[in-house]
C-alpha cells in the first residue's frame, strides 16, 4: 500500500512511514494512492459474513502486499470483538449504534485497530514511539483504552481544560502506566494545533519518536470504513436508498464513509450533521471554507472550528465543491434543538440518545423533510451515560451507568495543566521523553 500528502500527490509514503509519522512533512495529510473497487459479490453475500470477515477483506484490499492476510486477520480479531448493531426506530430511521467498545465511544474501533496494527509493525523494529492525541471528548478516552499497557508505545493526551464531560475526563486521566493526559488551557483546536506543530518539528523528531492517533492518521481512518458496511449488511434486502446521518467535529467518520463509497458502497448520500460549529456545512451551501475558534457546546465532541479531515474530503473529490456537495448534505443545530431532539427520541421511541446522536437524528429529519422515500441511518457515537448530567437533566430522570464507567468514579484524576503555548508543550515533551533516547 502506498500513500500520497494531500499537498503534494508525489510525496509518497508505505502504509508503515504514514502510520508512524501521522502527518507528512509537508502538512498535508496521507491518503491511500489507490482505493480499490470490491468486487460485486461481495456484496452479494455480504448478510453471510460477519463483521470481521468483512473487516478482514475491507483491510486486505486496501493493504494489499504491505501486511500478510493471516496477521490481517489477527489484528482484526483482537481488535473488533465487540458488535455494531443497527436499531431501528421505524420504518425509515435507524440508529447504528457505535458504543459497545471499551470505552463506550465509537473511537474505540479506530483506536484499537490502530494499536494493534502499531504492534505489529513495532513487533519487527523493535523500536519505542510516542502517540500524540488531541481530544475534544470520546477520542481520548478510546485511545487511552486501546493502547493501555501496549509495550514500546507512551500515549500522550492533550484536552481543552473543562470542556470535556467529568466521565470522559476520567477516561483520559485515570489509568496511568504508559498514559499521561495534558490538561490543556484552551479549545480542541489548540490541542490540535499544538499537535500538529510537534509532528513538524523536525528537530523535536530527531530524538522523539512521534506518531498520531487522531484521525489525521490513516490507522484511524480506515477501520472507521468497517462499519458502514456492516451497518448496509444490517439493512439488507434494501428497498429503499440509504443515507448515512453522521454527527461531525474533524470529520474523520464521514471521510472514513466516503471512501466505504469509493470502494463500492452502495450508499446514495452522506449528511454531515454538526452543532453550531458549521463551517462545513456552511462550506456546503455555500462554496467558501472559514475555519474559525472552536463554540463550546453540550456535544463537546464536535466542537472543532478547524476540521482536518475536510482536506481529505476535498481530495476525494477533485477538490470540487459541486462534486462534494453532490454526495454530501451539511445541516447544523443549537443546543436547544439538541435538547429538545433527546426529549422527542426518548418520548417517541422510548429511546436514549446522545447529545450527539440527537444532532444526527434532527439532521436526519431536516433531510428527509426534503427527499422523502429515502432511509436513514444515524450514527450514535457514544453512549448516553457519558453526558450524564445533560441527560439527567434534559431527561427528568436519572439514567444507568454501565459499570465500566461507574468504576470511574472514585479513581484519581492525574494530569498535567500546560498553557495553549507550544513551548510550553515542546518543552514537557523533552523533559519526559527525550532522557530516555540513546
């Protein structure tokens, strides 16, 4: 498998220099040289196949020679052991429920997949590799999951200072050993921002070795393609065009749909569904992209001003607006809106959903207002107990917390409060990491 920098198609990288570098040198961002078509009956049999034979030859195809099938089947199996299940509401709403995984976030696919591939590559070079993650909420607390304890890899987490919920800031900073959470005073987009200036940082790199499990990293990306296909499986014999409603923040779940499509997919259309951080759907309607600072809101995990992945999208398409408008829809919404959606699920359907979620479900039917005779499928990306307090209080009552986050509780919380500052940051880095190069 080889790779290409979004800003220049002849910077090109294996499937192992991408994974450990995250960003090329250039700033842009790795996408796969050639994504392949499946053939038809593949599809044909796909309600034969569970998710992690599909996952096997979803990730066959794309590698190709780079890793031999029998390991790809191995990292799949340790990674994906947990379902993906679609729950239909009625006839035409669906939810793809993405939060059985460890840390109850749908990361946890991308986050595992990705420590387990690291693995194998660090298996034959022996070699130890820092793991750089800004997280806006449910990031953090997958990758921190995924790569627990996994030897030759430190995991550094950087959050935005009191703006993820208690249970997922538990997530990030309780677990200690090979995890150091960075309490950052400032947005998403300064976390990110700062991550992004380490991996530049040729000198820094010269003594730390540094790699990304954002989705900026194609490690991430691809196992986020698996469930597209397993959630299509679900509905399947389809009498009706499916769209895929995807709550959106660095918009690397939708790009990991758009290439399920490129590869064959039957999906007729993709909704990116935000809160009031719109600049893609704003993009959409209108043909200009203006990135802005980050709104803080009660879907924390969507409060990115600066989405990366927008580039990859751009890419997929010729970085033509009318072609990307074409395959993908932008609607975006408050939080009062929000509120009153988990209220009409929970009435209506006796279900619980998400901040998140519900910013899918009312994109959903903004959509569906507009082209009826289609089917909806939305991704929930979290489980509801993480936003306790919202819930509880939108809701009028009190929800149950799965046991793996009741346990959070009462551990410590351990971080490091740093500044938005980068030499602030460079400076942390050296002091815990560089005493341990030869």
């Amino acid at each position: 498998m080889k790779l290409y920098s979004t800003n220049n198609c002849k910077h090109i990288a294996s499937l192992e220099e991408a994974i450990f570098r995250g960003l090329p040198p250039d700033n842009g961002l790795y996408m796969p040289q050639h994504i392949p078509q499946l053939p038809t009956d593949f599809f044909e049999h796909l309600p034969e196949q569970s998710f992690q034979q599909i996952a096997v030859t979803v990730s066959h195809a794309l590698f190709g020679k780079a890793i031999p099938l029998p390991d790809i089947e191995r990292i799949v199996n340790r990674a994906l052991n947990f379902p993906a299940p679609v729950i239909s509401l009625n006839s035409d709403t669906h939810v793809l429920e993405l939060w059985h995984g460890p840390s109850l976030a749908f990361k946890d696919f991308g986050a595992r997949y990705m420590a387990a591939l690291m693995s194998w590559f660090l298996q034959r070079r022996a070699a130890q590799t820092v793991i750089l993650v800004a997280t806006s909420g449910d990031t953090g607390g997958a990758v921190a999951a995924g790569f627990y304890d996994t030897p030759g890899i430190h995991v550094v987490i950087l959050y935005p200072s009191g703006k993820v919920s208690p249970l997922q800031e538990k997530q990030l900073t309780t677990l200690g050993k090979n995890i150091s959470a960075l309490e950052i005073e400032g947005t998403f987009d300064d976390c990110q921002a700062l991550v992004k200036q380490a991996f530049l940082d040729e000198e820094l790199r010269q003594y730390i070795s540094l790699s990304s499990a954002n989705s900026i990293n194609i490690a991430r990306l691809i196992p986020q393609s698996f469930y597209y296909f397993e959630a299509y499986k679900q509905l399947m014999p389809t009498h009706k065009p499916v769209i895929f409603v995807v709550p959106s923040g660095n918009f690397g779940n939708l790009t990991a749909g758009l290439i399920a499509q490129k590869m064959g997919l039957p999906v007729a259309h993709f909704v990116a569904a935000t809160n009031a951080n719109d600049v893609v759907p704003q993009y959409l309607h209108s043909g200009v992209f203006t990135p802005r600072p980050s709104i803080p809101t009660i879907s924390n995990a969507m409060d990115v001003g600066n989405p990366s992945n927008f580039y990859r999208m751009l890419d997929l398409f010729g970085s033509t607006w009318n072609n990307l408008r074409k395959t993908v829809s932008g609607f975006a919404f408050n939080d009062e809106q929000t509120l009153q959606a988990i209220r009409e699920i929970y009435r209506q359907y006796g279900y619980l959903m998400d901040p998140h979620g519900a910013v899918g479900y009312l994109a959903w039917k903004a959509y569906q207002s507009r082209n009826p005779g289609t089917q909806g499928v939305v991704l929930a990306t979290a489980h509801p107990a993480k936003f306790l307090e919202t819930m509880t209080q939108t809701l009028g009552k009190a929800i149950e917390i799965p046991d793996r986050l009741a346990q959070l509780a009462c551990k410590e919380k351990k971080s490091t409060v740093l500044p938005a500052a980068y030499d602030a940051f460079r400076q942390w880095l050296e002091l815990k990491f560089k005493k341990n190069k030869t």
